[in-house]
C-alpha cells in the first residue's frame, strides 16, 4: 500500500455505500483476514452481506485514501469465510500494511468500547450514541461517556553510554524493555516519569524530554515516551512489578521488544545516537 496514504476520522458515514470499503471486523479482541502468501490483507468490500456475517455492532471510521472504513463485531464461535482466519493483532504486525494495522488497533478499541459501556454508570439507563462526537450519551442524566483511554509514560533512562533496561514479571523469557507506568490523577507527565524511576528501580532521573507517543490497544492505553538522564541512586527492585533490572550497552544488549512498540523505538533512537543499531 502507498505509504502516503492518509486516514481521515470520521463519525458519520455516507448515505450510500459506493464503491470498495474496508472492513475491520473482530471476534472478541482478533481481527478479520485475509491470508495470502507472504501476507496479509482486509476483506475490501462493497457490503458486509457479500461475506455472510452477521455483525453484532458497527462503527464508521473513517476515510482511508478515499476507501471508506468501517468495524464490526460478530459473535464468539462464528466461523470466518473461506480463505479467512481471525487474529490477535499482536500476531498480525509487520504482515499486514501499516496503515491498517493502526486504523484496526483504532477499531478494536471503538468495538471494545461498545461491547463495555453499555449502561450509564450513574443512574444505569441503555445509552444513546451521539452523532457528533465519538461518545455516548445518558437519555435521563445527560452524562456523557467517551472511550476509555489510559495515558501512560514510558521512558529510556541513559547513562552515558549505557541505557537501562528492567524485566517485569509477565515479560516472555529474556525480554528486557524500558520502564512505563500508568499517569496518576492530578500528575503531570513528567512528575509519572519521575515516580515511576524511582518506585521502580529506586533511582532518580533528571532532563525529561519529550520522545513521542503511540497508541496501543493492549487493551486501551496512550504510551507518552520520554527519555531522561540518570541522576543519582542504586537499583532497588519494586520486587511487585519488576524481576530484574541493569545498565546496558549497545553491545550487550538483552532480548528487546518488537519494531511494533515505542519501547523499541526508545531503544532504536538510543542506539542511533551512538552510531548502532540492533539486529533482530
């Protein structure tokens, strides 16, 4: 696919469906595909009927390059078409084109969303979607309720020439990453950096700068990476969250997370700087 193709949000789709669309259709959390043989597509379609599924719900996306997009959700044990299978998104990373894996991380959040808020939380009455935002909306208290989403910091500690590196306890054996946390009420970015070091690893850090950030929909979170300088302190385990934990060099490098995450990115850009890279 063009890599100059763009994604336009959108909430309301066309009166009429002309044309090919593309479909991101979920059975639970695992995606609709379609297999070839060295990778993977979308049903791209002019109506779900032509693939005989029956959606529990559906969403428009958006617009991309043109194609219109939507997401669907059909029922747990629904067999997928001919020449089809439905899988996690961790799985389909790098086979599929990057566009779409991003709008379908998009989607399974949206159909998730749907699945889950039902109900208003206050007063317990069905809710209503609204046309003119991404939310829904309460027809007897009026309280508004949005996608859930989780921001997170995540940031790559240096030390000269070394980068730190921790295991939590549910990483696959030998992977290392950089450290995360999820953002408290009333924090700021840079204040979840600086307690997250230091309940982690013990340590504090100092020049916090901005990286970039991510989406990721394992299930619903914001991952804002960051990098920092060491400033003072030994390791010392939260032995709750994290089983081991070091400095490394971009010669000693640990097992590292995937191209799918910013945790690699972090890393990569570390590496970079120092004239490296790392070979999968």
């Amino acid at each position: 696919m063009d890599e100059k193709m763009k994604f336009i949000p959108g909430l309301v789709p066309p009166p009429e469906r002309i044309g090919l669309a593309w479909w991101f259709i979920f059975q639970e959390n695992k995606l609709l595909v379609c297999q070839k043989p060295e990778s993977l597509t979308l049903p791209s379609l002019m109506d779900l009927d032509e693939l005989g599924l029956i959606v529990i719900r559906q969403h428009y996306l958006g617009q991309l390059d043109n194609h219109h997009c939507y997401t669907g959700e059909v029922a747990e044990g629904t067999n997928p078409p001919t020449g089809m299978s439905f899988e996690g998104l961790r799985q389909v990373y790098g086979r599929l084109d990057e566009a779409l894996f991003w709008i379908a991380a998009r989607a399974v959040q949206i159909i998730d969303w749907d699945r889950t808020h039902r109900f208003c939380g206050r007063c317990g009455i069905e809710l209503k979607m609204k046309t003119t935002e991404r939310a829904k909306e309460c027809p007897q208290c009026g309280l508004l309720h949005f996608p859930r989403l989780a921001p997170a910091i995540i940031v790559l500690v240096e030390r000269g020439n070394e980068l730190l590196l921790a295991r939590s306890r549910h990483f696959l054996p030998g992977m290392y990453s950089v450290l995360a946390g999820f953002v408290e009420p009333g924090e700021s970015l840079e204040e979840a950096v600086v307690r997250e070091v230091k309940e982690e690893v013990g340590m504090d850090v100092r020049d916090i700068k901005y990286f970039g950030s991510q989406p990721w929909p394992f299930p619903h979170s914001l991952m804002i990476g960051f990098t920092a300088t060491y400033a003072g302190g030994q390791i010392s385990l939260d032995d709750s969250e994290i089983e081991e934990a070091g400095w490394f060099t971009a010669d000693n490098l640990p097992r590292i997370p995937s191209k799918i995450s910013i945790a690699r990115k972090l890393i990569d850009g570390f590496l970079a700087r120092k004239g490296r890279t790392f070979k999968d």
